[in-house]
C-alpha cells in the first residue's frame, strides 16, 4: 500500500474510531442513542474505507499476477 493511501485509511479510522467513541459514550451516559444519519455517515465513511482497501488489494493483486 502506497504512503499516502496508507495515510488516508490511517486517518479513516481514527476519525471512524473517535466518532463511534462519542457515540458509545452518548449511550452509555445519557441513555441517548445516535440520529439515523449519524450512523448512515459512519456506515458510508465504513463503505469509502473498505473501496480504498479493496481497491488497493485489487490493483496489488493484478500487479503480482502479472
């Protein structure tokens, strides 16, 4: 995986980690659970992480295969 795609799935997952966080805290303290379009945003940010992984994979193993 090149630097910056490696850099840009670094920062989807922190960013994706500290948003379930918040989240979780929310739940757990206050009894109050997340708007429906805050989990549609985490679950395309999930989607947008997997498609650069996948991508990459793909494009690694079509290079090896050659």
């Amino acid at each position: 995986m090149s630097q910056t795609k490696k850099e840009q799935v670094i920062c989807h997952i922190r960013y994706l980690r500290q948003e379930l966080k918040e989240m979780h805290l929310g739940i757990k303290e206050d009894d109050l659970f997340p708007e429906p379009s805050e989990l549609r945003g985490i679950m395309a940010q999930l989607e947008a992480l997997l498609e650069l992984v996948e991508g990459n994979i793909k494009i690694q193993s079509n290079s090896q295969a050659a």
